[in-house]
C-alpha cells in the first residue's frame, strides 16, 4: 500500500523533475527545508487518509469527505477533488506525449494517444489490481532517482553555495519556500486523496492501512529531497528542460536514458491510472456499460485537453490546485477532532429514548 501511494501521488511532474524544480530547487537552500516541512506533512495526511479509507470502508472518495468535512465544506472539498482529479489527469497525458518528444523525437500527440489507449484499458479492471499495478512501479522509480542523485552529487562541479543564485533565478509560481511545500502537499493531497481513500477501504486492517499511508507519505518526502539534490547540484545544466531528471540520466548513459523514459512513462501511466479510475468512480458504478462509456467519453476529451503543453500545465494548474487543496487539508488535520464529536453524538443518541425507540 505504501508503494501504491507514493506512485499514485509521483506522477509526471514529480518524476521527471520539473515539480521539484519548481517548487523546491528554485528557492536554492531553502528548498531542502521545503522538503523537510512536506516530508512531515505527507506522512501524516497519508496516514489519515488510509486511514479513513480502511474506518469507513469506502469506495469513492465522497462519503468520508462529507463526513469528515460536513455538508458544506465537504461540497467544496468534493468540487475540488473532482477538478483536480481530471486536470492531473489531463497533465499526465501531456506529459506522456513530452517524454517520447524529448527522448525520440515523436510529436506529443502520439505519447499523448498512447496513454490515453493504455489508461482507457486499465481502469476497466478492479480496485485491487489497479493498486498492485501502480505499486509493482514504484520500486524502479526509487532505483533510478537514488542512482541521479548519487551521480548529481558524485560529479557536482561547483558547491551548493555557488549554485544557489543559479537555483533562486528560476522561475516559481510561488512566493516564498514554506509557501511552496504547503502547496505543493496541499496540491498533491488533493491529486491523491480519492485513489488513497479508495485503497484504504479495500484494506480490512486499519492499522495495516495506516502504516502504509504513513510509509508511503515518508517515502515521497525521501524522494522529493533526493530529486532535490539531484537538481540542485547540476541546476546550470538540467533548467532548460521539460524533463530535468532525465536529462541528468541521459549525462550518465543514453542508454539508462532510455530506461529511465519508459520508467517515467511508468509512473506517468500510475498516476493517470489513478486520477481517471477514481474520477469515473466518483460518478458512476465501475465495471459496467455505463462505466465504459463514460471513461471513454472522459479520456477523449483529456486528450484533446492535453495540447496546451506539460510546462505550461504543470505551472499554472498545479499551484491552483495546492490554494483549492487546502480545504481538504484542513479538514484532514482537524478530522480526529470531528471524527470523536460524531461518535460522541451518535453514542448519545444511542442512549437516549428516542434512539432507543428508533
């Protein structure tokens, strides 16, 4: 489970660097203090989203955000969830088409169909195979990240003191680094809370649930600081791309260039998984004619979407989305708060004599 939430929240921007450039090696120094506070913070929300997926046995993301949030914020939070949902959706499509552009020269319309073909013929299958297939991902994804960042750091040329103005003159969406790795949790909390949800209610053990949202919140904050450092040892080199980390593994060898593309079109492929399974489960039942008809619809019109471009998409959408998504974070902290005043009034409703007449 820990595995299956670190790739249903990696997906196109993390992998290939260009989020962690964004917003966390573009503010120089400070960006690994980002990466501590969200590390913190990752671990926690992941831990109570699984959490509450496992508690309520849910299979859409809707019931517990209602529940925890109320009627009228739970309505914001499901809005924004819904909006995130397909627009990370639509990101992970441009991004497919921006890794066959870079490496092979392929316009980005085919990536983007051939993603858009393999997601349309995956999310017809159940919950339980949809998480072992995004979790069996991620292990190749740490592989390769570890290996960028101990060559980064290996064959550094200058210090991180040096490279530090490079860094802070790149371009953020953000003012200020503990602004970016609120947003950025905030952002990617929202991409993942409806998958994470749905995963913790397919586990019976809620301890077992919590764990691995915890470990797998933990294990995303470890990535971000080592695509980090990666980042920020060879920034003169790797801002001009789309795909930063890749080319960084291109300056070790073409050849694990080649294999790190089809590990990014991987985790692309994880998360757009993901975000459209639980878009259409949000609205209708899976695995039936309806579903199939829907989802096909959906992903046509992600498509279409996905030629505004990866860059561009992932510095405008992705900080709306980190402001939306703090709604849901909020209400993510205080849900021990309001999950025991529910339990407290349903057990006093139990013991009164109208309960005890219903």
């Amino acid at each position: 489970m820990a595995s299956a939430f670190i790739g249903v929240i990696v997906g196109a921007g993390f992998a290939s660097g260009q989020e962690v450039l964004q917003y966390f090696t573009s503010f120089g120094h400070w960006g690994t203090a980002a990466a501590a506070v969200a590390t913190a913070l990752f671990a926690y929300l992941g831990m109570m989203l699984t959490r509450l997926g496992s508690r309520h046995r849910t299979g859409s993301h809707r019931d517990v955000i209602y529940r925890i949030s109320g009627r009228h914020i739970g309505r914001i939070v499901d809005y924004v969830i819904i909006f995130t949902l397909f627009g990370v959706g639509v990101v992970m499509l441009a991004g497919a088409g921006s890794i066959l552009d870079q490496q092979f020269g392929l316009p980005p319309a085919v990536g983007g169909l051939l993603m858009t073909v393999l997601v349309a013929l995956t999310v017809m299958l159940d919950v339980e195979r949809v998480v072992a297939m995004i979790g069996s991902i991620t292990p190749l994804l740490v592989l390769a990240l570890v290996a960028a960042c101990g060559y980064s750091l290996f064959t550094m040329e200058r210090g991180f003191d040096e490279l530090a103005p490079v860094a802070e003159a790149l371009p953020s969406s953000l003012p200020h680094w503990l602004v970016s790795a609120v947003n950025y949790v905030s952002f990617n909390v929202a991409v993942g809370a409806a998958m994470a949800l749905v995963m913790g209610g397919a586990e019976e053990d809620e301890r077992i649930a919590s764990w691995g949202g915890l470990l797998g919140g933990a294990g995303i904050g470890v990535l971000i600081l080592a695509s980090h450092l990666a980042l920020f040892s060879q920034v003169e080199a790797v801002a001009g791309y789309a795909m930063p980390m890749l080319s960084i593994i291109d300056g070790i060898s073409p050849w694990l260039s080649t294999v790190m593309s089809f590990i990014l079109f991987g985790m692309i492929f994880s998360t757009a998984t993901s975000m459209f399974y639980a878009f259409i489960a949000r609205f209708v039942a899976l695995r039936t004619p309806a579903a199939r008809r829907f989802g096909l619809a959906t992903l046509a019109v992600g498509f279409v979407a996905s030629f505004v471009g990866f860059t561009e998409l992932v510095a405008f959408f992705y900080p709306l989305i980190g402001y939306l998504g703090l709604f849901l974070v909020g209400a993510l902290l205080l849900a021990p708060i309001t999950q025991a005043r529910g339990e407290r009034r349903e057990a006093q409703l139990a013991a009164s004599p109208a309960g005890v007449r219903g």
